[in-house]
C-alpha cells in the first residue's frame, strides 16, 4: 500500500510536493477508512480536487513514472518547463507484506540516467519513533555508496546508470540486491494505473472469457450500479444473433477511448439484459455504463487480491451515485487490503460527515509561482474546517483554494463586439 509520494521538478511540479496516506490517529471518526497495521495506519482511499490544468494528472503520472521504473522500463518523466535543470526527483513510502520501505531516485530525463537511488526499510517503536535501515544508496552526484554488500559498492562506479541498481546486476550473486528487486516488483506489480477517459476493457474482458467466482463478482457489481439492468455477460456472437455486416459508423462506440479496433469484436460479445431481452452492449449501452464495465475488473480484482487503484478523472461519464458508492466499497470496513488514490471534479464526494476522514481529501493549487498540494486535514477548527462542517459550501466560496475562477463574460462580450467593460459593470 502507499504510504506517501514525493515529486519535485517533474511535470508541472517544480518545488518538492508530498501527499500523505497515512491517517492521522488524533481523530476517532471513520476507522473503516483505515487499514490498521501494527505501528501504521494507512488511508483506504484519497481524492484530489482542483482546477482543470493545475496538476491533479500529473500526479497520477508521477506515481505511474514509480511504477515504470520500478518495472524497469522507460518512466516517461519530464522536468518542468520553467526551470534549467534536467534532474527529476520521485519518492514513495509504501507498505510491502507488512514492512514499510522507502525508495527515492533522481533521473536525468536528458541523458536518460539514474543519477541517485536509495532504499531504505522503516521501523517505528511502540512511541512512534521511526529509525531507518539503508539497504542500498548510489549518490552518482557526490560519488556516496552505501550497500551491505561491499562488491556492489566497488562495481557502482563502473556500471551503466540507465536503470535501476538491481537490474544492473546478477541479483542471484547478491543476497541485497535480490532482495530489492523483489521487494519494488512485488509491490509495483499490484499497482493499475488508469484514466477514465481512455480506459480500457481488457482487464474486464479477460475476466468474463473465464468463468470463475471473480468474473461472477465481476457481473454482480456491473447490475448493482445499474438498476435497470438484468444481466451482463459474454457470448459467443451467434447468441446474440447479431449480423456484423450491418453495424455501421453511426452505431459505434460514443468516444475513442471505448472504440478499440482490436478488441472490437470481444467488445460486442458483451451483452447487456433489459426486460429479459439480450442486446449487444457495445451498440445500446450507454458511454457511462461503457466505462463502468472497464472499471469493473480494476476495482473488483483490487478488492480481491488487496491492490492498489489509481484513477484519474473518476467521475467522468459517471453519475455521482456511482462514484460515492465505488469509493464507500474501498472505505468499508470489509476490505482489508486494496487502495484507491484518484482525481475527481464532483463536489458530491467532499463529505466528512457521512463519508471521508477530512485527510483523505486533498487539494491541487497553481499560482503563477509553483503548484500547491494540500490535505483538507491542514485546516484547523479554528480555521472553520471540522468534522461537521458543510466542506462543500466551504469550498464552494472559495474558503478552501483550489477552485477556478473563470471570467467567460468576457467572451461573450467580446463575441458580441462590446469592449471596454468595467469589471463593476458586470
């Protein structure tokens, strides 16, 4: 599970930016939302509210540039635009069968290189106190190795930089670095990255192919969040006596992200049962009811097997019943072990009173100096925030940051040739 994420100079980011899951014990509401370990706390779930264009999908790139390079392959990262300077810098904390590591790296996105990668395993006492134990440090930068094994020390100077340490090396020759390798690719292999607006089906048509107790799990939560709906399954086209010939341009998906041309063909093996008739889901279904059957596989096989969600633009084509109802099912004291971190627009989900501990909602600001991510749990009750507090009217005057502020009354006046217009006129 993540426990934190740290960013500077990459994408829209250029000072240090840093969210925390880790829930702050000081409030007894909402247990359910916390998956409690010993000495560690961490949040079921956490959401980002801002602006269009300030930086809430760059933190999902973040999190997937971790990701890719703990996979080892190209992490995809970008410096910011507005300062010289090519090093970008990542972190996460994260919890791994139970132990709490720390894994910080600096790439040089020009020369495509690793310049700095340290991970470190973190224990905490029963006061809370927190000591760290480095597995591994390559400071290329200011030439500071620090390793248990003292062969990889000597050989760091002469290896390559283009990935990651333990994908360097023989692993099976050293005890450390087979231990790093297999600590980042267990836990980065539990991670699904996905945009609402493009997401795909895959995961959820791989699951229905196989019938088994997920791909029942599977069905039952696509007709739970969709009353009319009867049934959902996957079939063979001449069961749903459907003549390909006849499907015209007008009769495909509503958006590109759902019209895959390869997986065009099992796309319409889906069928979707209203009073007790079959029809194809890919031509009668709405793009709404589309996305919540590609999301479906992420969040069931989460819940499952205890793995992490990242989603970017949840409420997109969704109804906000929906959206409350998935992230209550991640909240819910029954889930034990998956996670979903994602950005959203519906003002619907900022309830602390009936639905979030007030750390689990964050917010992204952009001034013309840098960007800004802040929890709602940085506000005090003598700032007016508390746990009984309308949020949503709070946020909605502005109170909270994070909100645009658009001034399209000066296109219309324009488009209508009227200038000059004082602001006290409008």
């Amino acid at each position: 599970m993540i426990i934190e994420i740290r960013a500077k100079n990459c994408f829209a980011f250029n000072e240090e930016i840093k969210f925390s899951l880790e829930a702050d014990m000081r409030s007894k509401k909402f247990f359910s939302n916390i998956h409690q370990r010993e000495q560690i706390n961490i949040l079921k779930s956490l959401c980002f509210y801002g602006p269009n264009n300030v930086g809430k999908t760059c933190l999902v790139k973040c999190i997937r540039a971790i990701k890719l390079a703990m996979e080892n392959k190209d992490p995809e990262l970008d410096s910011n635009l507005f300062i010289s300077n090519d090093i970008c810098e990542l972190g996460i904390t994260f919890l791994n069968l139970d132990r709490v590591y720390t894994y910080d790296f600096k790439y040089d996105e020009n020369k495509e290189v690793y310049v700095y990668e340290k991970i470190s395993e973190i224990f905490k006492d029963k006061h809370g106190n927190k000591t760290e134990a480095i597995l591994l440090k390559k400071d290329t930068i200011n030439e500071n190795y620090i390793c248990e094994d003292e062969q990889i020390i000597q050989m760091i100077p002469a290896l390559s930089h283009s990935k990651l340490l333990c994908y360097l090396v023989d692993e099976k020759k050293f005890e450390t670095m087979s231990r790093i390798k297999e600590i980042i690719t267990t836990f980065s292999s539990k991670i699904d990255i996905v945009n609402m607006n493009n997401i795909p089906i895959e995961k959820t048509m791989n699951i229905m192919k196989n019938e088994n107790n997920l791909q029942a799990k599977v069905v039952n939560f696509i007709k739970n969040a969709d009353f009319y709906l009867e049934n959902f399954e996957y079939l063979n086209l001449d069961e749903l006596g459907l003549n390909i010939s006849k499907i015209g341009e007008g009769e495909k998906a509503d958006e590109k992200a759902l019209d895959i041309p390869e997986y065009l063909l099992d796309q319409m093996r889906f069928a979707s049962t209203y009073k007790e008739q079959r029809v194809p889901s890919f031509i009668f279904d709405s793009t709404g009811t589309k996305k919540l059957t590609a999301l479906a596989g992420y969040v069931v096989e989460a819940l499952e097997q205890g793995r992490m969600v990242i989603v970017d633009e949840l409420d997109s084509s969704l109804h906000f019943k929906i959206t409350r109802a998935i992230v209550s099912m991640f909240n819910n004291e029954l889930n034990t072990d998956a996670q979903m971190i994602f950005t959203v627009h519906d003002i619907n989900l900022l309830d602390c009173k009936r639905m979030f501990r007030k750390e689990q909602i964050c917010f992204v600001h952009k001034d013309s100096q840098k960007v800004y991510v802040y929890s709602l749990g940085d506000f005090t009750a003598q700032q007016g925030v508390r746990d009984t507090t309308d949020i949503i009217e709070k946020y909605k005057k502005g109170a909270l940051g994070a909100i645009p502020n658009p001034e399209l009354i000066h296109s219309i006046l324009e488009i209508n040739g009227i200038r000059g217009v004082s602001q006290n006129d409008e």
